[in-house]
C-alpha cells in the first residue's frame, strides 16, 4: 500500500462495531480504547514534513497496563524520532463512553 497523508480507509460503523467487538471478545481482559487530545494530535502533525501519524502498541511496566505511542511519520514513511512522541492516552476502561455502540 503507498503511502500518503490520506493512508488509512474510512468504515462504516457497523465493519467499526464488529472488529471493536471482535478485539473484546477475543481479548476480555485488555483495555478496549484509548483517547488522544486533538491538541497533542495536531502538534504531531503541524510538525514540518509530517505526513501521519504511527501509532506502536506498548506497554508501561510501572503501571502494568498497556499503551500506545504515536510518532509521526515522514513522507518516506520514517518516523519521525526527533520530533514529538506521545503517550499516557487515557484508557477505556475507566474513561468509556457507556453509549457507545463500539462497546
């Protein structure tokens, strides 16, 4: 797949709702979502030569959860180690929306 700054497919809410469900069901014990401030997203992305964002699975040994880190990727699809990395989303359980039909 080429990479580009429109890398990614958009879905509809059911084919959202049935992998969401597919991940919980398969993995009941892992946090279903994490949120990410539109702030901090948009300071990844208005860096200079920024195409998107990488988003890595990890895990925080101190607090013995799992997390994400969200790098930004160049143009040649380098992500971008000397500019902003983020992490510390805030996780779903607790912070979920209980209407969500992702959920």
């Amino acid at each position: 797949m080429e990479l580009s700054n429109s890398s990614g497919e958009i879905i509809s809410l059911e084919e959202a709702r049935r992998y969401t469900h597919a991940f919980q069901k398969r993995n009941p014990d892992e946090k279903k979502a994490f949120i990410v401030g539109a702030e901090n997203l948009r300071k990844i992305l208005e860096q200079p030569g920024c195409l998107g964002i990488r988003i890595y699975n990890g895990y925080c040994e101190e607090d013995d959860m799992q997390n994400r880190v969200l790098i930004g990727v160049d143009a040649d699809g380098k992500d971008m180690e000397t500019g902003l990395i983020l992490d510390k989303l805030t996780p779903c359980p607790p912070g979920c929306s209980s209407s969500s039909l992702l959920l």
